[in-house]
C-alpha cells in the first residue's frame, strides 16, 4: 500500500495521529521536500516519528517514481508531504503510476494553505481561482495572472496568491559550474533555497499596475485594494496582517513561507471585523 | 486560551497530535455538532481523548457562547470541530467575542472539505466561488445559486456544492407539539438528523435545468455536464464516483456525508485522467 500522508503546516506535532501510526509501521518513509517547507527540518521529523526519511526532491518523484513504489504492492510505503497531498501540489502522478502497477494507495488528509487561510476571516467558499506569482528576472517578468485577479475581482472573490518557492534550482551560472563540476567530482551545485516574501509580491504586483496604467488599461487592483499577509500559518510564530496592496511592500512579517490575499468586493461585516483584529499598523502582529 | 481544534473528516485518529495534546489538557472541551459529522460518534472521540465532551449545538453557540468562553482567560478550554475551524464553516463569532473578552485564541488547522475534494484529482486552485444545496420544500424551492455555477463554469472553473445538513431541526409539527411538549415536559422535540445525499442534489439541479429550459434559457449544466460524486472523504470507507449529472441523480455512495462537484471545461490532461479512476460504471468503488 502507497500512503500519502499530510503533514499540516506547523512543525512535527501537526501531522494526525492516523498519520503517525502509519509512519511508524511503513518499510519506506519518504519525505516531498520541495513544495513546502515546514518550521521544522527533516531532523526533527526523523526524531519525532522514531523513523528515518527518505528526502525526495522533484527530480526524483518525476524520474525515480519506480523506485518510490518498490515492492509497495507487498509492503507499506508513505509519501510524506507538507500541507495536504492534494493542496497546492497536487501528486496525480504518483497516484496513476501506483494504480498502473496494481498498487492499492490511501491519502491521509491534513490542512494545507488552501483552507487554512481562512483563518485571518475571509470565508473560503469566497476564494475564486488561486494563482502562483513566480520571481521574476531580468529577462521574464510574467504578468499574466493578473487577468485572474482580475475576474475574481469582478465577480466579487478573493485571491489566494501563493508565493514562488525555488529548491534545489541550478541558476545559468551554476548550471555550467555545476556540469563542469559534476564531470570532475559527480555531483551537482544548488542555489540556496528562496522563497517569496510579501514584501517582493506586492512590489511585483505594484509594477504590474504601473505598467497598466502606462498602457492606459485601468488596473483590476490598485495601491490601495485591500489585502492580507499571512506568515508560517499553523506554526506558533504565525503573522497576519491587514492593509492595502501598499502596506504590503513594507510590511514585516518574519520569514517564510509567506502567502498573499487580494480581497474581493462586497465583503461580509464578519469578514471585516474579523480582518480588522490584524490591521496594519494597529495590531499586525495578532496571530490566529 | 481558547482553542478552536480541527478534527478532520474521518474518525478519531484524524485529530493531530498537537490537537490531541492540548484537548487533553484544557479544563473544558466543546465538540461543534452541527455543521459537520464524523463517522464517529461522541462516546468513541471521548474515549480515545479520555476527556468527557460537552455537545455545543447552533443554539448554544450562538446564544451562549459566554459559557463556553467562562473562565477562559485564566484557563484552556477547547472548542472542537469537524473539518477545520474555518472549513465550510467559520466561527468568526466565537473569536470576535473572545477577543473583545480580552481571551487569546489559538486554531489547530486540520483537513475539511474544502480542501480534501482534492483527492478526486481536480486540482483545487481551479475550484470558483463554493455553493450550499438546500432542502427544498413544497413551498420553498431556491435556484438562485445556479448563478453561481454558471458564473463558474464560464470562467472555466469547477464548483463544489456542499449539501444540506439538518441537525436539531424543528419541523412546524413538532415545534407546535414540541411548544406543548416543552411546557408539560420541560424539553423541546427534535426531527431525526438528515444529510442531503448526491442523488438529492443532482435530482434538484436536474430540475432546475428543465425550469430553465421552460423559459427559454439555455442552461450552464445540463443532464449531459460531467460531475463528481464524494461520500465520506478521509473516511475508511470514501467513495468517489465521476459520471454525467443524470448518473449522479442515481449512483449509490452509501451514508454521509456527500459532496457533489460539477466540472468546468477546459480540464488538464491529468485531472481527467485521475476523474477515469472513478468512473461509473466501471469503478465507482475506488477510494483514494
């Protein structure tokens, strides 16, 4: 049997105790390390759970499957995710590989970023389509999302926008380092991991409405649209704040992982009051 | 502190070890029995927390939510829910009146349905404004939020429609007899707890489609749109089953709880093929 098994979004004690018990009779403990991070480092995990993990990285989920779901036909094999195994990320492929081969999988669900936002007030069944707002360089400065924004805006929804993550990305530079190095000394060079901070979403967000303005287009969001910061939700040290688009360039919210919430029109007065417990500069440090 | 614990969707084992932890140390613990259930009932969550629970229906949450927050400045009381706490559900009230009582909070996210439906394979950033599918009545036959679902099937978004629960409702019989009842026997009397099933709903959005159809409008859905049936997801026993609407105004999924989705266009390669593995007739029985 495959398990595919939610970790929430904390540290080691969000996982369920469904969960746990599993991990703890599996022959195979794999751990998905590159959609999500959690507040705490495989050591810990491995600690906790009393079990050593396998750390899989994207190449080797997409080019190493098989070797994942060996011998998971006759014996117990868990695939560890942060979040849920269906949030953000989905892992379709994994599911259809392991069917392919005749090999029964159970999905043990947990909180992942796409219902736990609702907890800085805004209701859920609100959310219009989620994006993903990716670094830009020099060179790619994508700004097609913001059409979504933009009917989810229209049609009175929020937006979750979930902030680019980059693990194990070989930059052009490293990339030709990293073959030379990889001929003389077998193995490869990694950038130091990145993740998107409010602070560069909104700036990025900013520019777009600049650009639009330049275009003589009208902007579906403004400096002034309200948003929401949310920081390690589900951790202890979680941070949300409250304010406009502008508010967000600057505002601090410790480290990652961070997401962004453009607000809708027509909001409930619960959905108010509730956001007004975070406003920025009053309170952004209430957590919930 | 007031904690407001998530408890998943299956059974008792879907808490998380930190949920676990803190019920079994705060002085008093609520369970939300209302908007949700469990495929288990109080008596075995009592027995695996090892704490006595206290049934916190609408009633009392709305009326006296200052005893369930007595004391909780200089306590840990709990307050559980099934899902997550701002699942399909929010209980923005509780915290807003314990944040004006000076009472900190603290929410242990955990898996609801809002997220889960992702084990059917659409990916969930895809998902537009979520809808609740009433009970009709003789007299009451509510279509209004079939807007909502054309609105996202034209954006090209999946809908997921959360269907009627009906706990500690009081039919006009009874609240006459129960009105009777209350002043001889000091009680009130209760219809039996009903849950929508998929084939209620599809049966209701069929005729919807044929009321549109007689007044000359041209339908978002029609018997023909492809949907996705789900009974008791993150339980044992979940079963999922993808076919048109007309099948789902028949598949058999068993007990609740139920959820319907109905697709949009446009779908990715691989959230149809994940759909295939549930397919009727051929596989209605497969659970993730």
């Amino acid at each position: 049997m495959l398990y595919l098994i939610g970790l929430g979004l904390g540290d080691a004690k969000d996982i369920t105790v469904k969960g746990l018990e599993i991990v703890r009779r599996c022959r195979r403990v794999y751990l998905e390390a590159y959609t999500s991070i959690l507040t705490v480092g495989k050591e810990v995990l491995e600690e906790f759970y009393g079990r050593k993990l396998i750390l899989a990285d994207r190449e080797e989920v997409e080019q190493e499957a098989d070797n994942i779901l060996k011998d998971a036909d006759i014996s117990d094999v868990a695939f560890l995710v942060v979040g849920d195994p269906f949030g953000a990320t989905t892992h379709s492929d994994l599911i259809l590989r392991a069917t392919k081969l005749g090999i029964s999988y159970r999905v043990i669900h947990n909180a992942s970023i796409m219902n736990a936002v609702g907890c800085c007030g805004l209701q859920l069944y609100k959310f219009g389509e989620t994006i993903s707002i990716v670094f830009w360089t020099d060179t790619w400065r994508p700004e097609s999302f913001f059409d979504k924004v933009k009917k989810n805006r229209q049609n009175g929804m929020h937006t979750l926008c979930l902030l680019d993550i980059k693990i194990k990305e070989q930059s052009l530079e490293n990339l030709i380092n990293g073959i030379e190095f990889y001929i003389y000394r077998g193995r490869k060079i990694y950038e130091p991991p990145r993740y998107m901070s409010i602070n560069q979403a909104a700036q990025q967000l900013l520019e777009i409405v600049q650009n639009q303005r330049m275009r003589g287009e009208e902007p579906a969001v403004t400096e002034k649209t309200l948003c929401v910061g949310l920081a390690r939700v589900g951790a202890e040290d979680q941070k949300i704040a409250t304010g406009t688009l502008q508010q967000m360039s600057t505002v601090d919210l410790g480290g990652p992982l961070h997401s962004l919430i453009i607000t809708g029109d027509n909001m409930h007065p619960l959905e108010m009051e509730m956001l007004s417990l975070f406003s920025i500069p009053d309170n952004s440090s209430e957590s919930c």
